[in-house]
C-alpha cells in the first residue's frame, strides 16, 4: 500500500516459530531478489517498503544467530 495511508510510527511483535522454520524464512529473505518484491507489489514504492521490512525482520533473526551466509 502506498505510504500516504500509513504513518511512519514503528511497530514491534513479536512471532513464535521452530529453529527449522526460522532458518527457512532467513533463506528466503536472503534468496529474496528486487524483482519477486516489485512482481508482489502495487507500486515500486510498495517494493521498497516490503524490503525494508524484510530487511528488519532479517536483522532480527542475525542477532538471534540465523543469518545464512
């Protein structure tokens, strides 16, 4: 959805899932290319948006020691 309907306020959950299933999400986020995000999207901003949330939740799963190589 385009930003003009949504604020910029952070949101935090929190998500209860296996070992296994956390290490198969942080694959898929790193085999997770610009043109899979843009071909699910309204609009290149949309994208970008469902990167950069990809990109957090990627980075909550390092600090947690799931980050594929």
């Amino acid at each position: 959805m385009p930003s003009k309907i949504y604020s910029q306020k952070m949101v935090q959950f929190s998500v209860d899932m296996t070992e296994q299933e956390a290490w198969a999400l942080a694959q898929f986020i790193k085999r997770s290319r610009w043109q899979q995000y843009r071909d699910n999207a309204v609009d290149e901003e949309d994208a970008y948006n469902m990167m950069d949330a990809l990109s957090a939740v990627r980075d909550a799963l390092a600090k947690i020691k799931f980050s594929p190589r």
